[in-house]
C-alpha cells in the first residue's frame, strides 16, 4: 500500500474498495485469467474414469460378471418372451409362441374362475403370516444373540439354529410328516395327557399353523446372519453415550441398536414383500394333499397342477404374468414408500 493512500495492495485503486466491479476487476487483475474451466471441473476431470479405462485396467475382475450375466440372460430375461402366450393359444408341437392371437381370453378365464381366487387368497393369507411372523424374528434373535456375554454359548445357539437352513425341503418335509403323524411326536405328547389323537396332515385349518411353523424353524437361524453383521458396525460409542445419558438396555436397543441397523431391515423388507406372492412352492407341493387344497392351494402349485399337470400352458402363463405384475407393483410401492418415509431405499 503507498503511503498517499492512493493505491491498495496489488496496485488496485483506492476507488475500487468503493466500487464491487471495479474491486472484482482488479482482483482479476491480480490474480490473472481464470483457469478454463475451474477448479471443480479439474478435480471431476481428475477423479473421472471413462468405462473403457476401467475395462483395459480391471479386464481380470469384470471377466467375473460373464457367467452370471450369461446365466441372468438365457434363464431369466430370454424366457420373458414367452409370456407371450398368455395372449395366443398354445398348443404343444407348434410354434413355442403360440398359434394365434386370443387377446386377454386366458385372462378372463381366470378372473372368472372361482378356484383361482380362492387360491389367491390362500396365497394372500401365507404371505402375511409369513411377513407378519417370520420376518421380525430374525431381528429379535440377533438382538437376544448380540447380547451374549459368553462366545462360546453364543457359538453353540447360532449353531444350532443355522443346521436347518442347510437340510434339503424333502427332509424338511418327512420330518414335518414324522412329527405330525397319528402315532408322531405331538399326538404322542397329546395322548400322554389323556387327548385324542389329531390327524394333522388330513384337516386343512392345521395347514398354515404347520407350515409356517416349520418355515421358522428352518429360516429364523440363518436370516440372522445379515442382522448380526449389521449390528457388528454400530459404534460403541453411541451406546456409551446412551449409558451416561441415563439409558438402560431397553432404550439403549430402541435407540441406538434398531436405527443402526434400520437400512438393513428396510432393504430385507423390500425383498420379502417383492416375494411376497411366492410362497414356497417345493415345501407346499410336498407337504399337501386334496384334503388341503381349500388352505394349503397356492399360486405356484395352482400353475403346476393347471400348467404342468393339466397341459393347460397359456392359461397357466396369464397366471403367471399376473403374479409377476403384482410382485412388480409390490417392490416398486414398498421401495417408494420406504424412500420417503425411512430415507433408505434399494435404489
């Protein structure tokens, strides 16, 4: 700065400390011509990788996506062409996309159909009972597990209860028939206590008490997994803080332990209800029976028995395409609702 108070540092007029332009100007000035196109635009130039970069560079690890990518293709997006024979008339020996233009006949066909509904409501009625009870109680025994003192019982628990997940549906099914048997497990202790015994397997309202009884004792262990990793990453010191807060183990777990692992539960939540219509189908044709069909008929043994069984496939394939669109609507409603309501989403 001179010392006639004419100028300013950099040589800039006195006159542009009165005047915005005339300061920028000079500021300008000094600190010469702008760099084409920032600092920010250099910094995305700089951390920007084009996909073919990437490629030339990692060529080893997308080699990895061929097989699954060449799985998805020929076994779950080449076979959405055929559901086009839900609009023509099929008929085996001829062309595998159907013969001629029926338009939506197979589709009034099953809307008009009695049977369809009643086993759309049996399906209905498993997938809630299987969200309503099944889903929460992975998250309660991670929690129970996550709150063991001693590795070792908290080892042999997680043990026991994953060994079902890995036994095959059949044995999972002869082992529900053992037990529900006449002279099985349960009648055993039921006439131990003076009662008669209940044929299970022959009386459709014993139906879903059973079969979402053995889906829990199958799936509860293993879909604790997911929960307990989540549960590893939650920091100890938000439970500290609840502790000197005044936080007992209860709040400390509504507070601190459920928002941590909040995305997780969403994301599965999201998955199961995109399922919801799929109601395990191995473990259903294995376990009914005639006598069960008014509780145990679901939409997947229906097709089955209509599609495979009966050769009936494009009114078996406008089935199908109506289950697939409601589990479409249901993950795209769940994951909107989740987004906005929660803030966490699958995408």
């Amino acid at each position: 700065m001179s010392t006639d108070g004419v100028t300013v540092a950099g040589g800039a007029p006195q006159a542009a400390l009165r005047d915005p332009a005339a300061a920028a100007a000079a500021h300008s000035a000094v600190a010469g011509p702008p760099e084409p196109g920032g600092r920010a635009a250099r910094r995305r130039r700089a951390g920007h990788m084009t996909w073919r970069r990437a490629l030339r560079r990692d060529w080893q690890l997308y080699t990895l996506l061929v097989l699954p990518l060449v799985f998805f293709l020929i076994f779950r997006y080449l076979p959405m062409f055929g559901n086009v024979i839900a609009f023509r008339r099929f008929r085996p020996g001829g062309s595998i996309f159907g013969e001629e233009w029926v338009g939506l006949h197979y589709v009034r066909m099953f809307i008009n159909d009695p049977t369809f509904w009643n086993v759309f409501q049996n399906t209905l009625v498993l997938g809630v009972l299987s969200l309503v009870i099944i889903f929460p109680l992975p998250i309660v025994l991670a929690l129970m597990l996550n709150e063991l003192r001693s590795r070792r019982f908290k080892r042999l628990v997680q043990t026991i209860s994953y060994l079902p997940h890995f036994m095959s549906v059949v044995i999972v099914a002869g082992l529900v028939f053992q037990i529900t048997a006449m002279r099985g497990t349960i009648n055993q202790v039921v006439t131990a206590f003076g009662g008669e015994a209940v044929p299970f397997m022959q009386l459709a309202e014993w139906f879903r008490t059973i079969y979402v009884g053995s889906e829990i004792w199958q799936t509860v262990g293993w879909g604790t997994i997911l929960y307990l990793a989540a549960l590893s990453t939650v920091d100890p010191q938000l439970y500290e803080a609840a502790r000197i807060d005044g936080a007992n183990r209860w709040r400390q777990t509504w507070h601190v332990t459920l928002p941590g692992i909040r995305p997780t539960m969403v994301v599965l939540l999201i998955l199961n209800i995109g399922s919801f219509m799929a109601v395990g189908f191995e473990k259903i044709l294995l376990l009914y029976n005639p006598l069960l069909y008014p509780t145990a008929d679901v939409i997947a043994t229906y097709l089955y028995r209509v599609g495979i069984g009966s050769s009936q496939f494009s009114y078996a394939t406008a089935i199908g395409l109506f289950e697939a669109l409601i589990g479409l609507t249901l993950v795209l409603s769940a994951n909107a609702i989740s987004r906005r309501v929660v803030g966490a989403s699958l995408w």
